[in-house]
C-alpha cells in the first residue's frame, strides 16, 4: 500500500492508531477458524468521523476494508484474504447511555458483549443473546453475525434486540436505520438487513438495543443419558412440553470429557450424552419449569441433577463454555459447522453425523443450543494431513445434505464468511444467491467491503 495513503490514514486516525508492522499486522490476520491473511494496514478509529473518513479514502482509492471485532469468528468473517485495511474496534468501546425508563442501552460497537450484560444487569435489565464467546467478543461482531448462542432458545437471537443502528457506507455516507422507540415501520427494514451481513453491507458505528428486566432466579441442571440419542430424544420431549428453558445445551461423550478436563471438572461417571439445562423467572416459576422438565427426562436418563448453588453452577457453565476450545485436545484441527435442524429431529441429526464420521473414519464430535436444533458438528482433523482434511472436506458436505435433508440449515449463527461460501448453494437457489448479489451492489458497488466472503 503506498504511502500517501499510509499518511492520510495516519492523518485521520493519529499516528499511533495506524499499524503496518508485521507483528501487529499479524495480529489481526486470523479468526477463530484458526485461517489467515495478512491486512496491509490495521487502523484503530476513534468515532464515527473517523470511519467515514477512511472508507471515503478507500472508496476514492478502490481498497478493501475488513471491519473487525475481536476476531473470534468461527466462519473467518475478520480475515483480510484481500489485503487491504482492517479497522478494528478496540477504540470505539463505549456504553453510551443505558436508558432504564425506555429499557434501551446505546452502545459503541467495540464493547465486549460480557461487560455490556454485566453493566445492564448492575441496573436490574437483561440483554440475553449469550454466546459462549461472551467474555472476549465485541457486540458490533455479534450484530454483524447475528449471534445466538445459549438464551436464544427463550430469548432469541442478537436480531430481536437490536432495533437501532448508525453505519458508515462503503461510500463513507452515514446512515441512522430503525428507530429509538417500541415500534417503528418507516420503509424497508434496513436494520434487519444489515444485522447478520458480516461486515459486508456496512460498518456499524453505534447500536441500540432493547432490553427486558433481568429474571429474578435461576434454577441450572444436568441430565446425563446413556447415548446421545436419548438426550436427542429428550430435547425433543421438553421442547414439546409447555416449558421453555431459558438454556437447552447438549454434549456428546467426546465434547463433555474433553470439556470436564479443560475446565478441571471431575464427571461423577461415563454418559454418551448430557444436557445442561436452565429455566428461569420468580423463584416459584423456575423452580416449577425445572420440575416438569425433570418429571419429563428423568425416566430414560441416568441422573438428573439440580446444581446446589451459584457456585456449581458457574462450574458447569465453565465447562461448556471452554468446549470449543477442548477439542483441540482431541486433534490438531477441526472444522466447526453451527448447523440446525427442526428440534424433533436433533436425534437423528445426531445418529446421522456420527454415521458420517464412521464412514470418513474420523471422529466427529457434536455440542450445542440443542433446544433450538443448533448442533455444533465438528469434524475433528488435521490440515497437514492432506489425506485426513479432504476425508473432512467430503464428510462436512455430507452434514450439510444430510441437515438440508432434515428441514434444516447450513448456519444457525456463525456466518457463511469464507468457510461456508463454496456451499451456499446448496440453501439458497440461484435466484436467491442473484438477489443477495443485488443488494450487496446497492450497498457497495465498487465490492471494497470485506470483499470475498458470503459468495
Ligand atoms: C469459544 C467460542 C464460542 C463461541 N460461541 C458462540 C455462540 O454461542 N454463538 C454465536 O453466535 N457465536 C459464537 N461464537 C462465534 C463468535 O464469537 C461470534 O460470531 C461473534 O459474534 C464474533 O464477534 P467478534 O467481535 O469476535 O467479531 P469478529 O470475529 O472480529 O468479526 C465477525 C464479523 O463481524 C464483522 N464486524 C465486526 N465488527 C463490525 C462492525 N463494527 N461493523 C460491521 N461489521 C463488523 C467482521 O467483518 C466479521 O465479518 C463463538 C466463538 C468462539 C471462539
């Protein structure tokens, strides 16, 4: 990248906001898929002003521009594969106002999602949208993925909260969409059509979301099953009970040990599947929920268990939270789908990936939002094998069909990013994947935001 455009960067950000030596360059070259590219220049704005300065520069000068949370991505979303400008939100961090009477908080799009629910929740609101990844992501990621994770069962996702955004667009203009208020319907819903873009329509600057009074009491459980597809089978019996739990999170025998060891917890004995569940409200109503929901697993299962206290519980959450990162343990690498089926039919999504893994002869290890039908299904494998990465590549392809083949759907939060895109069309038709096209042209006719992902 020449270096008139390095100075103008420098003259819009300050010097010391804009990088382009190897190490930091480096540092914002991956995601969480664990793929890299290395950015030109990583740029650390401080306002609004500022990103709309750069992406005017980058549209005068047709460079790409990748937006970046915390780079935890599990679809390469934040991987520059095209060079260019990475602009990072570290600097742009700020809980701009939580507004208790309204139940709306406005915030930058660099806060990490965990301070965000902590510093709602100190006010007695509830932002849900829980993913795993809470203690490190940034919320501007999270609207740019539409992040579900572990409340959407009962709360939904990142897109039911969101009802106010600012963007810059790839032309540097800026745009207010959606609304301050309980409702609004003035012309297209821009908002919805820009949260879950992965950075591709626009970059966010500032979101508002809705907020709902924090539950007052918690009730966490475990179930453990003798095979993962009775706990299948029994996501689907609490599912068509008239209880919804706040959290429905299953694990495999492989997910759950590698998890236990990880997070330094000691199983009380073998189980092929595990559920850990949560309801929630008064005291007297989660108490309730977590009966029914017991009366309703308990005969096929092997143990059923409320944990004693927050402590316990904490310790479980620990667990699954460090799931994903305990299977390194297992191989080298993997590849990580969100997919999801229609809930009654999550044990035979299960039967079907462990199939595939038989046939391909590699281990394939599943957790997930069970309650919603979001299985994790993760093909454990190693690149440098090339032999074993193309077995993974082939068996990915069948999970897909075979999710398809359910009713289901390729991604239920991740993203299609980089990873997913050479299978889009398996989902959407041509008429489908043209139209989506159209729209991202609307946007950004010139192509220079996060150029190279979703198609
Ligand atoms: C251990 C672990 C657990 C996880 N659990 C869950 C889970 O339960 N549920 C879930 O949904 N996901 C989960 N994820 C995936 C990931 O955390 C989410 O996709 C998250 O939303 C990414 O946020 P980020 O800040 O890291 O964004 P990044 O990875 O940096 O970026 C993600 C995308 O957002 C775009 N982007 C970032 N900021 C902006 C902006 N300001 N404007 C426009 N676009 C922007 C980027 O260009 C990119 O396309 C998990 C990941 C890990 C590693």
């Amino acid at each position: 990248m020449d270096d008139n455009i390095i100075k103008a960067l420098k003259g819009i950000a300050g010097a010391d906001n804009v990088s382009t030596d190897d190490a930091s360059r480096a540092a914002y070259a991956y995601d969480a898929t664990r793929l890299k590219a290395l950015p030109d220049v990583v740029v650390r704005p401080g306002s609004e002003a500022e990103v709309a300065a750069v992406l005017r520069l980058a549209s005068a000068r047709r460079l790409p521009v990748v937006p970046r949370g915390a780079g935890s991505g599990l679809s390469g979303g934040s991987v520059p594969t095209r060079g260019g400008i990475t602009l990072s939100f570290e600097r742009m961090a700020d809980i701009i106002n939580i507004d208790t009477a309204n139940r709306i908080v406005v915030v930058q799009p660099g806060v990490v999602t965990g301070v965000l629910q902590k510093a709602v929740e100190d006010k007695g609101l509830f932002y849900p949208p829980d993913p795993g990844s809470l203690a490190f992501c940034t919320i501007g990621g999270n609207v740019a993925e539409n992040a579900g994770g572990m409340r959407a069962l009962k709360y939904g996702v990142t897109r039911d909260y969101v009802i106010g955004l600012r963007a810059v667009l790839p032309s540097g203009e800026v745009i207010k969409t959606g609304v301050r208020t309980a409702k609004g319907v003035v012309g297209y819903d821009l908002t919805r059509l820009i949260v879950g873009s992965e950075g591709t329509l626009a970059v966010v600057t500032e979101i508002t979301l809705r907020l709902v009074p924090k539950p007052l009491s918690v009730v966490t459980m475990t179930a453990y099953f003798a095979d993962q597809e009775g706990a299948g089978r029994a996501v689907a019996s609490i599912m068509a009970s008239p209880v919804t739990p706040r959290c429905l999170e299953f694990l495999d025998t492989e997910a759950l040990k590698a998890g236990a060891a990880h997070s330094g917890m000691t199983l009380p004995g073998d189980a092929g599947g595990f559920l850990l569940i949560e309801t929630d409200g008064s005291p007297e109503e989660a108490r309730r929920q977590a009966d029914v929901i017991r009366g309703i697993i308990e005969p096929d299962a092997i143990e059923v268990r409320v944990a004693a206290d927050a402590p316990e519980a904490a310790a479980l959450w620990k667990l699954r939270r460090s799931t994903s990162q305990a299977l390194f343990s297992i191989a080298p690498d993997k590849i990580n789908e969100d997919t999801v089926v229609p809930v009654s039919r999550v044990h035979e999504a299960l039967s079907g990936f462990a199939e595939i893994g038989r046939r391909h002869g590699l281990k394939v290890v599943c957790f997930g939002h069970a309650g919603d039908g979001n299985i994790h299904v993760n093909v454990m494998t190693d690149r440098k094998d090339n032999v074993r990465f193309s077995e993974a590549e082939k068996a990915v392809e069948e999970v897909f069909q075979l999710v398809l083949g359910l009713g289901g759907t390729i991604s239920g939060e991740h993203g299609i990013g980089l990873t997913k895109a050479p299978y889009l069309r398996m989902e959407l038709s041509d008429v489908e994947v043209d139209l989506l096209k159209r729209v991202k042209h609307a946007f950004d006719p010139d192509g220079i935001l996060n150029p190279g992902k979703i198609f």
